[in-house]
C-alpha cells in the first residue's frame, strides 16, 4: 500500500504539473488590479463573497443564537421556540437548528450553492450584454 502512494505522489507532478506551471509565472499583483478595473462589479461581488465564506462561521453562530438556536436545540421562550410551536420543524428552521446544533457544514454548502449560483448566473447574463 504505501508503495502505490509513493508511485501516486510521484506521478502526479508528471500528470498535472502543466496545469499549473503557469501560475508561477502570472504576475498576481498585476492580474488582479487589471481585473478590478475591467470588472469592478463582479470584482465587488467575488470579495462579499470570500468575505462570507471565511467569515460565516463567526457571524452565524451568534446570529443564530440570537434568534433561539442553541446547540442543544430550540431555546425555551426564544423566536425558534414559538416559529417551531407556531409551524412546526419546516425545511428552513431544520437548516438553521442544524447549523446552530455543529452542522454548519450542511448550513455553509446552502450558502456556498447559493452563492455559486448568483455568480454563474451574473456571469452568463454578464456575458450576454445584459449585465
């Protein structure tokens, strides 16, 4: 077994090094500025983006726990307490307990997907002349 990982690692510079070979060579500074001035509102985009993705970790939980999601379940007398009595444990407030209960990983691909979603659809109408 830890021959075959030796043969794999020592194949994978071989198969997949031109694709990155380039990157060494790119002038990061330079690319990204040009970027920006040619696409400040994706640009824009892109970093609200990013912004969510490190950061949502650190601003979920304490939004959630403000809104009575604890990570033992609903919080007694708290809004996710009388929304679940009121509706019950419809799809949304699942996600959200869930997220609040240490399933952020499931929380995060939800935002993640959405996110990824807006971006492919304002680059397809970007692209078409329509953005």
């Amino acid at each position: 077994m830890e021959e075959a990982a030796k043969k794999a690692f020592g194949f994978a510079p071989q198969a997949f090094g031109h694709l990155v070979s380039g990157l060494r060579e790119i002038k990061w500074d330079e690319h990204i500025k040009g970027h920006i001035k040619k696409n400040p509102k994706m640009s824009a985009f892109q970093i609200v983006m990013i912004v969510m993705a490190v950061v949502q970790g650190l601003v979920i939980a304490p939004v959630l726990g403000l809104l009575g999601f604890g990570s033992l379940g609903p919080v007694a007398g708290g809004a996710a307490a009388a929304f679940q009595s009121a509706n019950g444990a419809t799809a949304g407030f699942s996600i959200l307990q869930s997220a609040a209960m240490g399933g952020t990983a499931v929380f995060g691909n939800v935002v993640t997907g959405v996110c990824a979603g807006v971006g492919v659809v304002t680059e397809f109408f970007k692209r078409r002349g329509g953005a």
